[in-house]
C-alpha cells in the first residue's frame, strides 16, 4: 500500500500473471466485503488475458446477471450517472480544486481589506490612500465592513448570554448598561 506502483505493462510473463492473481482476487474479495458489509448488490465482471472460458464473474448478494440486467434496464442517462471514467472523475476533481481556488482568493482579499482597514484606524496608510480604489474596491471594503459589523455583534450576544451581568456589558461597550435591561 506505501508504495506507488508503476502504472505500466508488466513485461514478464510470470510477474504479470502472478499480479493478475493477486489482484483479482483481491477485487473478487472487496466485492464480497462491500456487499455484506453495507447490505448491496455488487458484481465484479473480470476479463483476463487469456480466459477461454470468458470472464470471471463475482457477485456479492444474489445473482450477477439479476445486478447487470437491473442495470442495464435503467435509462442510458440513468447509467451514465453511475459510471466514473478518467475524465469524468479528473473533471469532477478540477472543478472541486477550482472551488476551493476561489474560495481562498476571496478569503484572502477580505483578509487584504481587513488589514487595509486596521491599517488606516493605527494611522499607518496616508490619508488619501482611498482615491486610487476602484468602484468594485470600495463595494469589498463596504462588504468587509458590514461582514466583521456583523460577527463583532454576534461576539457580543455570545458574551452577553454567557457573562449576563453589568461588567460584561461595558466590556463590550454598552457604557456601563445592564445586559438583562438591554434585551
């Protein structure tokens, strides 16, 4: 399992015969496992190299040919949703990748404009540093703005409902009033 295999023709006869075995029935095995364990009807159709006598089948719960027929009486739309082929699966992974791509670039530029704003109330932008923004930039630090409002004011109901009395009020800045007169 630690190892990477490499994915290629095993030139020798024998080795390539030998791995043949071992893996299916390994495969025939998992079959087996997968239906008893999560109570499913699973086959596994095997076509070796050399089979005269055809396929090997496997089947998990009932018969291989009862499992194939459910199959193929299913609409071919119905089908396809079913089966994983490289592309499929790479595209599926792309597509997952380029979510999480986009996520953490809007991450990040909140975390920009967060720091752009701490930045400017420590005095430590020029004053006019907001004149080179765009539109679009000005729409993300209003959107930041309302985003951290809102977190800010959730802090302060958690803390007003585990803390309840007047010193927690004002250390959250309601100017020394009761919590429980707030509400």
């Amino acid at each position: 399992m630690g190892t990477k295999v490499k994915r290629a023709l095993i030139d020798r006869d024998s080795s390539r015969k030998a791995s043949y075995k071992k893996r299916k029935e390994s495969i025939q095995r998992k079959v087996l496992e997968l239906g008893t364990l999560c109570d499913v009807s699973a086959c596994s159709i095997i076509y070796g190299e050399e089979e005269t006598i055809g396929p090997e089948v496997t089947a998990s719960n009932g018969d291989a040919l009862e499992i194939v027929l459910k199959f193929r009486n299913l609409t071919s739309m119905r089908q396809r949703s079913f089966m994983f082929d490289q592309e499929r699966l790479l595209q599926d992974w792309i597509s997952k990748t380029e979510k999480q791509v986009l996520r953490k670039k809007i991450d990040i530029r909140e975390m920009d404009l967060i720091c752009a704003m701490y930045q400017e109330l420590e005095g430590l932008k020029p004053t006019n540093w907001f004149d080179g923004l765009t539109w679009v930039d000005m729409a993300d630090i209003l959107n930041v703005i309302n985003l951290t409002r809102n977190r800010v004011n959730q802090m302060q109901e958690k803390w007003r409902e585990v803390a309840g009395s007047e010193l927690a009020g004002s250390i959250v800045g309601n100017n020394h009033v009761n919590c429980a007169q707030g509400r």
